[in-house]
C-alpha cells in the first residue's frame, strides 16, 4: 500500500495512524463504489484484525469502525471476550472453520465468510437447531483450484448450496473466494468477476446479495467488479509479523 498517512517521528507511538488509515480506506472505498456507479452504502469494509492486539481493535472501534475479521477461531473468541464491553462490534469468521469449532463460534461471530464442505453445514445446521439460531454464512469458493487453499470447486457449488439452503440452522447470503496471490492489483481482476458470474449462475443478487472480495491490494478492483464486503487487513492496521 502506497498510501500511509499520519507518518509520524520515530516517538510516536504505533498505534497512532489508525484511525487515519481506516478514513483513507474508507475513502478510497467510496471512491471505487462511486466511480462503478455504486452507493458506496453497498460496500461494507471488514477490518481484518488477525495476529494483532487489542488495543489496535479498540481504537479502530474509537474511530467508528464496528466490523471486524479474524480467520482462527480461538483468537476470535478470546478477542470478542475481551472486547465484550463493545456491545455493538460485529465478528466476521472468514478463515477456514473446523467442525469441532462450530459449537463455540456461531454464537459469538455474526458472519461465517469460510463454509465450503457438506460436513461443515451438516455441523452448522444441528448446532444452530440447537441452539435456535440461523447463522449467516457464504460459501467460499477455491476458484483457481488450488490445493493449499480451502473452497469448494466451482463445479460443486451448485449441490453445496442446494444442500445448505435445505437446512434451518444456517442461511446462506452469499459467496466469498481469496484469489491466488497477484503481482498487480489488475490481475485479480479476472477472479473476481468469475465469483461474480458464478452468483449469476447460481440465482443472483437475489438469492446470494453478498460477495465477499477483495484485500488490502486490491479491494478497489474487487469493489469494481460488485464486491458487498472487502476485508481489508494490512492497510488499516500495518504489516503482520
Ligand atoms: C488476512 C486475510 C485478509 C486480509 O489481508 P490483507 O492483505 O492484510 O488485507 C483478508 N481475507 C482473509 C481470508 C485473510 O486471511
């Protein structure tokens, strides 16, 4: 990211830009939407708060900022106990999610970026009739098929979703994929619009409003090609260790 306002002497303490950067990203944000003919109201920006501390999380939330991401389960819970005083603050789980997680995230995290696989949602849907809870969730997509990465295949959504949309315990919004890695911004501009023709084929806006896409590289191209949600990491609270 080339943009990093609020560069201060070596004195100032690190947590000092934060709330500059979240107005830039914001910024930026309402910039791409308008530019793609967009309500900039559409985009909804999840700050990705892995692997950093919670004084970092409390001052995003100072300066307005009320979603957030984490891809462990047990950081996330420890998180959200910790900042449990934040009555409104919304956790978004959008890393790989494992079953015997299930029981203890869907009552603390609002939205499930990550579910991929027939057992998940078998776990989903029981866990949430017992508790009497619906959770949202997305179903994320390995669109490049790679193997070190989680997803359903493309060909295979079509029965995945079928399947979680027969069940009570669960309610699918939409859809979420992590492109491969990119050397330029413009290069993932191509998988983002095959997660976005993958919703057309599947019912569209109607059925699936929500496209989660898009990181601190390149959210603005994702948010072109109709990203709802952009989970923005690195740019907003600094490189991760
Ligand atoms: C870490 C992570 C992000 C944020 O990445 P940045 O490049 O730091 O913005 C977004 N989505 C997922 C699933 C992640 O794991």
């Amino acid at each position: 990211m080339s943009h990093t306002p609020g560069q201060g002497n070596d004195g100032d303490v690190v947590t000092s830009n934060i709330a500059e950067r979240l107005q830039l990203i914001k910024q930026l944000v309402n910039d791409s939407a308008q530019q793609s003919g967009r309500d900039p109201a559409t985009v909804r920006l999840v700050a990705v708060s892995k692997r950093k501390p919670i004084s970092l999380i409390r001052e995003a939330y100072q300066a307005g900022q009320r979603d957030f991401g984490e891809n462990y389960s047990q950081e996330l819970l420890n998180k959200a106990e910790q900042l449990a005083d934040l009555a409104d603050i919304r956790w978004h789980h959008i890393g790989h999610l494992q079953r015997n997680k299930v029981k203890g995230i869907i009552g603390s995290a609002q939205l499930l970026h990550a579910v991929d696989r027939e057992a998940l949602v078998h776990e989903l849907d029981k866990r949430g009739q017992t508790l009497g809870v619906s959770s949202e969730v997305l179903l994320q997509i390995n669109l490049a098929g790679e193997q070190s990465k989680s997803g359903c295949p493309p060909e295979q959504l079509s029965a995945l979703l079928d399947l979680a949309c027969s069940c009570e315990g669960l309610r699918v919004i939409g859809l979420m994929a992590i492109p491969p890695a990119t050397k330029r911004p413009e290069d993932a501009r191509p998988y983002f619009r095959q997660l976005r023709m993958l919703r057309e084929a599947h019912g569209g806006a109607e059925r699936l409003p929500e496209l989660s896409m898009g990181m601190s590289q390149d959210f603005a191209i994702a948010i072109e090609e109709g990203a709802t949600i952009v989970r923005v990491g690195s740019a907003i609270f600094g490189p991760r260790e």
